[in-house]
C-alpha cells in the first residue's frame, strides 16, 4: 500500500479524476495475483506447445502451435498492461477505482455515501495477501460496489474505517 504524502502526487493516469480541492489519502494497484490465470494459462500453453511440437514434428502445423502460443504470449501482455493502469485511490472525500487501457473505467462512491462497507478473503487471498472490499450506500445502483484483489486488505481497512467514521471523541492533541 502506497500511502500519499502531501507533496507527493498519484500517477497520471489517476490524477486527472482528481478535483482541485481533494488531497489523496491512500493510493494502491490491485494485487498482482490478478495475474494468477493468464500466468497460468502462459505457462500451461508453452507446456502444451512444447509437447505438441514433440508429437507433431515438422511442418506447417508446428508453426501454427507457435503462432497460437505467442498470441496467448500477446494476450498476457495485454493483461499485465491493464494491470499496470488500475488503481485504487482513497481521497479525503471519495473512493475511486480507475481501470482500463483503451475504454477507460472510473467508479467512484463518495466517502460520506457509504452506509457499509465489508472486506472479504478468500483462502488464496489469504496466503497471498490480498482481499476484496464491499461496499454499499444508500443509493440502488451502485458504480462501485466491489473492489477485487486489494492488497493489504485489513490495513486499507482500517484506514477506510477511521475516514468514513472519524473518532468524534478525539481532542485537538491527539
């Protein structure tokens, strides 16, 4: 989890979402286990292909079985780009989830909107560190309702936590 400085500012990408008046509080790009599938496609396509080029041999069909293993190779370049441009920004009065590298994506719920918010782990999330937030108001459709592979889950959290529902009982000292 990136936690934002005064002076620092969030990539641009994010920062043109930003208005004027907002100061980012917390600044974070979803889990790279979001990668786990097309890793593991990558890798099992190259298995497949190695094996198929034992089986098959020379000839027309052994370029095919390449040519179809570097468009997964392109495939999961692209994944790895979509994952590079997707954030989670926290701000002093909104939440924002920013996505997408051609059609670009911007949910956004403000802080004083949200009437619940949950975060859940799966068991992988759990070993590997990440967790989703859920997120409810009062309003029906919601433009961000679910935000998947956060890392840092219970940290982002509490610092949500401690935004939407300040310590009213705290002096000016603390």
């Amino acid at each position: 989890m990136r936690l934002v400085t005064p002076g620092d500012s969030a990539p641009a990408s994010v920062n043109k979402y930003l208005l004027p008046h907002e100061s980012q509080v917390i600044t974070v790009r979803r889990h790279p286990a979001v990668l786990m599938t097309p890793v593991g496609l990558v890798l099992g396509g190259l298995i497949v292909a190695g094996v198929l080029s034992n089986v098959v041999g020379e000839g027309q069909s052994l370029n095919w079985i390449w040519w179809g293993w570097l468009l997964l190779l392109g495939w999961f370049v692209w994944k790895v780009a979509e994952w590079s441009v997707d954030y989670f920004v926290i701000t002093n009065e909104r939440m924002i989830h920013t996505s997408g590298l051609i059609t670009r994506k911007v949910g956004m719920m403000p802080l004083g909107k949200v009437t619940d918010m949950s975060f859940e782990r799966s068991l992988m999330g759990r070993l590997l560190g990440y967790g989703a937030f859920v997120l409810e108001s009062a309003g029906q459709d919601q433009a961000l309702s679910t935000v998947d592979y956060l890392p840092y889950p219970e940290q982002l959290y509490l610092e949500v936590c401690e935004m939407i529902f300040p310590n009213k009982n705290a002096s000016a000292d603390d």
